[in-house]
C-alpha cells in the first residue's frame, strides 16, 4: 500500500476513536470501569484491523472481522459476572455496548460513514435512556 493510500485512511482512525470516545463517556461518567479509553481502543482496533483485512490478499475476506466479533465477544465475556451479595448479574450492558462499538469500528474500516455515526448515535441513545423520566418511573415500580 502506498503512503498516499494509507493517509486517505487515516480519519477512519480518527473517527473511530472519537465515536468510541462518545460512546465511553456514559460509561465513565456512571464510574463504570469500561470508559472513555477502552471504548475508544475497541472502536480504533477494530477499525484499524478491518482497513487492514480490506488491503492485504486473503483468500477469505471475512475471516478478520469474523475474528474481532469473537474476540470482543470474549472480552465481553470476561466482563459479566454474577454478584452473590446481591443476587444479580454485573456487566452485561457494558458487554453489549463493547461488543456494539466494535461494530461501529468493523464499519468505519469499511467506509461506512453514515451507518457508523448512526450506530454510535444509537449506542448512546439505549445508554442514556435510563435516565430519562419514564425509565426511571419503570425502574422505581420493579423494586
């Protein structure tokens, strides 16, 4: 690849950390420990690997990104546990929006512009809508 080709690519990167950076601010804010950098770095690898599968010859095009679906997957495995104190699992949503952002990132290294802000824009929706009025009046009647 040439250096012309590889500067085109360059604001993939950029707008992959700053959609990850987006997304990781509810979740730093609310002290979770998946914040700003680790949403962040997850957005820009799998940004990063997916511009890479697209310029390298591979016999099968999807196998990279197959990959960075299964390894989030795992990451976000590690992320769930079970509190015994207080009877409830911890880390799923965190999990799904880890996994979530690697996507935006899968679709930044393809060119997908519009879907990826959509999807981050998304994101950001279902994290903040626990805080809005009616969500909070659900949560309350549950308990």
């Amino acid at each position: 690849m040439d250096l012309q080709t590889e500067l085109l690519l360059l604001p993939r990167l950029g707008l992959a950390v700053l959609l990850g950076i987006l997304i990781g601010i509810d979740r730093e804010a609310d002290g979770h420990d998946a914040g700003i950098r680790t949403y962040a770095a997850v957005c820009l690898g799998a940004a990063l690997l997916t511009i890479i599968n697209t310029h390298i010859e591979v016999a099968d095009q999807t196998r990279i990104v197959a990959n960075i679906v299964s390894g989030i997957g795992f990451l976000g495995a590690g992320i769930i546990f079970k509190d015994n104190s207080t009877n409830s699992i911890v880390g799923l949503t965190t999990a799904a929006t880890v996994w979530a952002t690697a996507g935006v990132g899968i679709a930044l290294g393809f060119g997908m512009y519009l879907l990826s802000i959509t999807s981050t824009l998304l994101i950001i929706l279902l994290l903040v809508a626990r805080k809005l009025p009616y969500f909070k009046k659900v949560n309350k009647n549950k308990s």
